[in-house]
C-alpha cells in the first residue's frame, strides 16, 4: 500500500454557507483523501498552513444516486474533515499554499 503524501492527504477546501458559519467559530472544512484519519490529517494541516489544531472531526459523505437524462448514475462520495483551530488563528483559503 502506497503511503499517501502530506499535501495530496489534503484535497481542497470546501466554501459553502455551512462552512462559512463555521469560520466564526474558528472551524474550517477541507474534503480529504478517503484513507486519511484524524491524526495525519491534523499533522498535515499543522505542517502545510502552520497553525495550532486543537481537534479534528471526519464526516464520511454517502454517495448518492442521481438521475440524470432517464439513467441511473451516482454522484461519488467523499471524506470531509472539520478543524478546529486554537483561539485566534485562522487560515486564509484565498492564498493558496
């Protein structure tokens, strides 16, 4: 089994009304790769943004089945994971890495 690199563990930042909630609790949403877990993904995000994770919590999203032109097809699922950040940290997303 191929060991998954730091950065590649980290798909991309997911900018929805939710996540932007979140922000104000100093909470922000990345989706993830699917074999990641809670501790690579908190050394990840520790090492690429260089800020203090206080906790992370992972969400499985199900795929789900779509109707699209009278078929049948199913919209992927994917691994998302919440970051809780110490208090007064923050990561700018507009930046990039």
């Amino acid at each position: 089994m191929k060991k998954i690199n730091y950065i590649d563990s980290i798909r991309n930042p997911i900018i929805t009304e939710k996540a932007t909630v979140l922000s104000e609790q100093n909470k922000t949403v990345f989706k993830v790769h699917n074999k990641a877990n809670k501790h690579s993904i908190k050394k990840n995000i520790e090492k690429i943004f260089k800020v203090n994770v206080v906790k992370v919590n992972i969400i499985n999203q199900k795929s789900k089945l779509k109707m699209k032109q009278g078929k049948k097809t199913y919209k992927s699922g994917y691994k998302k994971a919440i970051v809780t950040l110490k208090k007064g940290q923050s990561i700018d997303l507009t930046t990039g890495i």
